[in-house]
C-alpha cells in the first residue's frame, strides 16, 4: 500500500495493530479521523491516554474500575457471600447485563494455558484462595467459558478450596461447549447463572 505522506502512514500502521484492524481498515479510519475537528481527535488521543494511565484494578475483585473499589463491590445491596469467578472484565459486563446476578465477582485475569505459557502463577488464583480462606465466601460459582482451558482452570482452582466448607457451582450448560461467555445471548446466560449446579456435577460428564 503505497502513501503520499509518512504521517498517514504512521497512523494506518499504529491502528492496524488493533485486533480485527487490517491495513484497509486502519486506512479508513484514520482518514475518517483526518476529516474530523482537531477538538474530536485530541478527545480521542487524551480518553486511550487516561484509560493507559488512570485505570485501577478493584482492590477487591480484581475487576477495572476508577477507583480502588468497583462499583459493584462498593454496593451494600450485593451478595458479598457468594462470588462469580470469570476470566476478565467482558465476562463481567456479559453477566450484569442478565440482570439476574446479585452477588460479586472475582475476575482471574486469564485462564490456565500451558500451551500459551499461562499458568496459576499468572493469574488471580492466589488472592480467591486466600478470600475463600477467609471464611468470608459462601458460594462460589464458576463461570469461565466451557473449553478446555476454562474446565482446566476451574479443576484446579476446586481442587486448591475443596477442604474448605464453601458450596462449588458452575454455571448450567445453557451456554453450548467451547462457547464464550462474552458472546453469549443474554437471555441464555441468564438462565445459566439462575439454574447452575454443583460443579462436583459437572465433573461425572
């Protein structure tokens, strides 16, 4: 793809590292940007700089947040007894859009993939345990997405809090084999969070 001017070239190259974002693509938007209002593009530049720079993980959960609690874990109205485990904040926005979740999360930031060099080291595993340890959990309800590596994860995470006298769930198998939670219909999600079973079920099939 050949340009008239280095800068275009810059910018089509920095979008185009997005992910989805080719080369035609990038080319569109940053000729779309190019036509707009400077006071547009310096709005743009300075929200992806605040976002890099001011974003905080809920000291809590784990979960983005503007402050050192989220929103979700500053609410006296939540169910702080019983928690959702998921892989990261999608996951977290899927499931509050239900409207049929009340209590808390706890996001791990990932799922256990030795392939991709991911292991429990990596990931928030340690912080649950030690929330679990502490007599503070109720019920936790695992809602990381059915594929091997989120079984895997949730296996190792129930075998590390077994000893301790908490119910395990997992979310009903509402949500079809390999799916993830992000892409998930509402109504589905929903009713898999509503209808989960105990996880020590899910480990016959």
């Amino acid at each position: 793809m050949d340009f008239s001017s280095k800068l275009l070239e810059n910018a089509v190259e920095e979008i185009s590292y997005l992910p989805g974002i080719g080369k035609r693509t990038a080319l569109r938007l940053a000729l779309h940007l190019l036509n707009q209002p400077l006071e547009r593009t310096t709005d743009l530049a300075q929200a992806l700089v605040n976002l890099k720079t001011e974003i905080k993980h809920c000291e809590k959960c784990n979960n983005i947040s503007d402050s050192k609690t989220c929103e979700i874990c500053a609410n006296p109205n939540r169910n702080h007894a019983l928690v959702c485990v998921v892989e990261d904040i999608r996951d977290v926005m899927a499931i509050e859009n239900t409207n049929q979740y009340k209590g808390v999360y706890h996001v791990l930031g990932g799922k256990i993939s030795p392939i991709d060099g991911i292991g429990p080291n990596q990931l928030e595993i340690k912080s649950l345990i030690e929330k679990v340890s502490s007599g503070s959990v109720d019920e936790l309800i695992f809602a990381l997405s059915s594929t091997m590596e989120g079984d895997t994860t949730n296996f190792y995470i129930y075998n590390q809090i077994k000893e301790f006298t908490i119910t395990t769930s997992t979310i009903a198998r509402g949500i079809s084999v390999g799916d993830e939670l992000e892409f998930a219909d509402q109504v589905s999600l929903g009713r898999s969070i509503v209808d989960r079973v105990p996880f020590q079920n899910s480990l016959k099939n």
